[in-house]
C-alpha cells in the first residue's frame, strides 16, 4: 500500500529535469593529405547525450544552419566545392513554430569534411570557424561560434578523398542510431511507474478474484506439467500483446509528439481533470465503467474453443472483464505517457501488462501456489477506495493549471490546499472505520496495515494544514499554486504594512511597471521594456525569467532555490528580474498586435505568445524555466540556463554573471 500512494503521488511530477547547461558540443580539428596539393580538412563534433546538431541545410523559419566558413588566406587556398557532411537522421520537431518541420541533424558524433587546394604550397595552416546551436528535443542553447585551425604540418596521408567521405557518411549514420542515455532513463521511469501501476490493478475486487478462475481453466485446458506450463506462457504473453496493442493505438492516432506541448492547454487539463473525477467516483464506488456486457460474452465463448486461440481469448476476457477497475489506472497511465511523445505509451502498457500477466502466468503455471494467496474480502475494495480518493487528489493539479493559465484566481493555493486537506482527512477517516462506503462490508477491527496506512494519511494530511499560513510545503511543491498566486500571499492573518514602500536599494516605492513576488519581496517586472529601462537606470544586470503560470519545475526552482539566503539576496538586490509567462492567455493590446515571425501569415494574439516567440526566436529554446543573464545592450553575460534544482549551482552561474556584466 505504500507504495501505491508513492508512486501515485508523484505521478504528475514530469520525468525529465534540466540540469546545468554547459557546451555539449566540442570540435576537434585533423587533416587529410590526398595528394602533395590537395588535403581534406576535418571538423569532429562530438555532442553530448541528448543534444544533436543540425545539418547544414535547415527548412525556411527553422534553427540557424550549422555553417563553416574558411579562410582562403589571401587566395593561397581554393575551396573545392561544399563542406560534405554525415547522412544524419531527418527528425520532426515543434521547437521551431507550433506546426514543426522536419529538420536534419546529427547525434553522438559527426564528420564534416571540405576539401582544398594549395595555391601557394608555403601554407602551413588554415584558419576557419562554425556557427552553430546545440539542442535537445524540448529546447536549444543560444547561437555559437568555435574557431577552427587545421594544421597542416600534422596531415595524415590517405588514398583518396572518396573514401574518407563514405567514412564520415557512415560515421553519421551510426551516431544518429545510437540510443539517447536520457531518453532511456525517460522511458525505464515510465515503465517503472506502469509496472507499480500493474500491481495496483492487482489488488483490485475486478482482477484479484479472477486468478483462481484462471487456475481452473489451465488446469482443465493442460494434460501435463510441461504443457500447462507452456500455456501460461502464452497466456501471459496474450495479455502483455493486448495491452501493448492499445498503445500502440495511442500512439498512432495521437502521434509520436501530438501531446508534448499540452501541459499547459487550458482544455487539455480540464477535460483530463473530468476524467479523473469520474475514475475517482468510480473507484469510490458510486457505479462501475464497463465496457458492454456483449464483448465480454463473445469473447468468453471464443474462449471456450481451447488451444492458442482460446489461450488468447482467455487474456482478452481478462481484459475487458477487468475494465472497471484497470480502466482508470490504464487511461490515467496513457494519457500520461503519451504526454511525454515518442513511444512512451508502448513502453507504459508493456510496463503495465507485465506487472498483470506474471502472476497470472505463474500461477496458472504452477496451481499449487494458490492456497498462498489471500482470500478475496473487503480488503480488496479498500485498496479500491484508496486509488479512487488518489485520484480524485491528482485531478485537482490539472484544475489548477487551467486555472493559473487562465489567471481567474479561483483555485488559489489556500483553496487547493483545503481541498486536498479535506480529500486526505477523509481518506484518514475511511482507513480507520470511521467513513464507509456503498461497496464495503461491515468491519468489527481493522488490520494492522490498515492502521499503518491511516496513521500515514493522517500524518500527512496534518502536515498540510500549515500550508494555509503561508507554511511552503516543500514534499508537495509541485502540486499546489504556487506561494505568490494566493489569497494571503504573506501568510493567512498576516498584513504587509506599506507594501507599495519597499526599503530596498534606497528606493522608498516600486519603480514603474514593477510588483513585489510574495512572500519574499523580490521586485519583479512582466514588461521586458519598462524591466530593461529600470536596468539601465539602477546600472544592474538583466536575468529575464521565461516562466509559465502551469510550469511545474518553475515553482520549484522559486519555492526551493530561490528562497535560499545567498540566492535570494542576489535576486533582490544585484540583479533586475523580468518574468516572462509564455502561457499568459490575456489578449494583447492593438497596437501590440504583430505577425507571427515563426509562423508567417498568423498574428500574435496573447501576451504569452509574444514571450514564448521572443524565446524561442532569439534563444533557440522553448521550454521553461529559461534563465538569461543580459547586458544593457541585451547581448548575454552568461550561458543561459534550465532548470537547476542544485542552490549553489545556480549561485555561482548568477556570480559568474554578475562578474562578467562588471568587466
């Protein structure tokens, strides 16, 4: 059970972070003597994890091309045709206008050659340099240039040119099949989740009892040992092909990137909290989600025919006679994975039907072990019960992020923190035989797990109720509103005298455009006008804050990194913050009202799209949080960074920053 509520938990918690971003392209140089005139210069990428570079041809409103310019040194040197490069892997992408485009790129390691000629036999060595950007699938770093030196005197002598380019081709061409570290870290939590999520679905008064069931037909069905054993196999087989068949439907129909950009889609988070809520109902026990009783009786008499065939149509009873209470736990995983794109939903049904079909297989395998396992009783509708209040707890995250995109202020923190208050104590309450609902039987005592779990719930529901004083509940940071987005953003019963007098940097009242971000005081703009002017003004450094009302890793580098003391006071008094919502929905002012440079044709219609367009035009990035550290002349000081959960980390990227903007 304790797991169950962990993993539930932290269900919505996103499964990729961004850490500190360094250079994770570097360039080596190297040279290739074709004959006494003719040498191939090249140029090794070597890219880091995730990251890849993009070809040196891009689609119209894409990234900057990966581009090499080389020094003829005063016509001693003749170009011979284009820089050659690896085959690379065509990939679509949405970083560059919110239709994407399908852009060529490398991973791992790419070769660019260029052949030349000597004019002048005397040189020694070429100077040249590149221009380009590193990304990742979810952002890029800015724009950058590394000179190049090719010397000659260190060529390596090779037969022909030919040769060494079908190598670089090949070069490319097994880089960008090379698996990426994260994306597999990625997809090994998603499948860790779903196999946990199995295991839930287990427990359940739908799936539980049907084990014994199982039992008997394999007993029945096998006239031997080895044969029953082989019959659990495919059945249990049967069952992962059924599961895994379903997302790989989703993924089809929704796409490999369809739902990427939907954690803040204001539709998108109200209709999942429907579904939720109805999931949650369900499991509480108000009625049940089946599928029509029809399948289940045509299937059932498929199953009836033996052999391979009725091994299957055993799984696919199991299936849809376990729908309503696998239902919710299989759309709340699908729509989930297919969140994080690619092949995420395969990867989470095989997680999923794996945890269900083990010990169907193994017990219909080996019957013996039968007299092991639990009798069913209310047991299993407790534990149905408790996903159903979990449930019910994780659909108001979703409410809250329409909500704080919207900016309608009507699920403030302390409101949500009342409801989950009140969504725990009553689950504390059930777990100790206080509540019961239309399902349960009556219950004389309750076991000692039963115990252990209420006193859990109970703990953590008091652990809240300091949230309403403006206490941070860092355990649950990434699920209320955050701190400033609140009635009592100070703390319930807590007055800010003169709040429009801040003594800070001499200044007696805010400057124009200007508000105090709650609870701590640090003066923020959401102008990137009036911010920069005030910069000027005061002679400090810019750090603009691309952000998001929805943005989960957001609040968590305010409420945990920004609150600690040294963080803090570079960001009241050292810097200009300017923070930027890219999901902010409120419409922009006429005279605002441009052409969408990354999509020609459209117009910008909210004060987020100018912001998010401003990222992702000037930054090759899109997601959030994005910290820059600026100039006067908007030229940066600094790497931009993501998020960075590490306090002293951030600490010594803003220092760097600050001592760069005082040279």
């Amino acid at each position: 059970m304790k797991k169950i509520l962990a993993f539930l938990l932290c269900f919505t918690v996103g499964f990729s972070a961004l850490g500190q971003i360094h250079d994770p392209i570097q360039w080596k140089t190297s040279v290739e003597k074709v004959s006494e005139t003719t040498y191939n210069l090249v140029s090794t990428a070597t890219i880091e994890g995730e990251w890849h570079l993009y070809a040196q041809e891009v689609p119209k409103g894409g990234p900057i091309p990966t581009t090499f310019t080389y020094d003829d040194e005063g016509g001693k040197i003749k170009i011979v045709g284009n820089t050659s490069e690896p085959e690379g892997k065509i990939k679509f992408t949405t970083l560059f206008g919110e239709e994407g485009m399908n852009i060529k790129s490398f991973a791992k390691k790419a070769v660019f050659k260029q052949e030349i000629e000597l004019v002048d036999t005397s040189v020694s060595q070429i100077n040249a340099f590149v221009e380009f950007i590193a990304c990742t699938d979810e952002m890029c770093l800015p724009p950058k240039e590394v000179d190049l030196a090719f010397d000659l005197t260190k060529a390596t002598a090779v037969t022909a040119s030919a040769d060494t380019a079908k190598e670089a081709k090949t070069t490319g061409e097994v880089a960008s099949k090379e698996p990426k570290k994260e994306e597999k870290k990625g997809l090994l939590g998603i499948f860790f989740i779903a196999f946990l999520s199995g295991f839930a679905a287990l427990l359940t008064p739908c799936v539980f009892p049907m084990i014994p069931m199982t039992v008997s037909f394999f007993t029945k069905q096998s006239k031997s040992k080895s044969q029953g054993i082989r019959n659990a196999i495919i059945y249990g087989l049967s069952i992962i092909g059924i599961y895994v068949l379903l997302g790989s439907v989703v993924t089809a129909v929704f796409g490999a990137d369809a739902l990427n950009a939907l954690s803040t889609n204001v539709w998108f988070n109200l209709v999942f909290f429907l579904i939720l809520v109805i999931f949650a109902v369900s499991f509480l026990g108000a009625f049940e989600i089946t599928l029509p009783s029809s399948w289940a009786t045509k299937v059932d008499s498929q199953a009836d025919r033996g052999g391979l065939i009725g091994i299957f149509f055993m799984a696919l009873a199991l299936a849809i006679v376990s729908f309503s209470c696998t239902g919710p736990i299989v759309g709340t995983l699908l729509v989930e994975a297919a969140s994080k794109g690619g092949i995420a939903p395969i990867v989470g049904m095989l997680g999923f039907s794996s945890a269900i079909a083990l010990p169907f297989a193994l017990f219909a395998a080996f019957p013996g072990w039968l007299n092991s396992l639990p009798k069913s009783g209310g047991w299993l509708n407790t534990v149905k019960v408790v996903l159903g209040f979990l449930e019910l707890a994780l659909a108001f995250k979703f409410l809250s992020n329409a909500d704080l995109v919207l900016q309608l202020h009507l699920l403030e923190r302390e409101v949500f923190i009342a409801i989950w208050i009140a969504i725990f104590g009553a689950l504390a309450f059930y777990l100790f035989g206080k509540i019961q609902l239309p399902h349960d039987s009556p219950i004389s005592h309750i076991s000692v797990g039963r115990l252990s779990l209420g006193l859990i719930v109970l703990s953590f529901t008091i652990y809240m109720i300091p949230g309403l004083w403006g206490a941070p509940l860092n355990l649950i940071s990434a699920f209320p509103p955050p701190q400033h987005y609140s009635e009592s953003p100070y703390g319930v019963g807590f007055t800010k005298k003169g709040t429009a007098s801040v003594q800070q940097d001499n200044h007696e009242a805010l400057p124009e455009g200007a508000h105090l971000m709650p609870p701590h005081d640090i003066i923020s703009f959401h102008d990137y006008d009036k911010g920069l002017a005030y910069a000027k003004k005061v002679g400090k450094p810019v750090m603009l804050d691309f952000t998001g009302h929805a943005c989960v890793n957001c609040r968590k580098m305010e409420q945990n990194v920004w609150v600690k003391p040294k963080v803090l006071d570079v960001l009241k008094n050292k810097v200009v913050l300017i923070s930027l919502y890219v999901d902010d929905k409120r419409p922009l002012k006429d005279d605002e009202v441009v052409e969408s440079k990354l999509n020609p044709g459209k117009k910008l219609k909210y004060i987020g799209q100018k912001w998010s367009e401003l990222q992702t035009i000037k930054y090759k990035a899109n997601s959030q949080p994005f910290y820059v550290l600026m100039n006067h002349d908007e030229s940066n000081i600094s790497d931009p960074v993501g998020y960075m959960p590490d306090a002293d980390e951030y600490f010594n990227w803003l220092e760097e920053g600050i001592t760069n903007f005082k040279k």
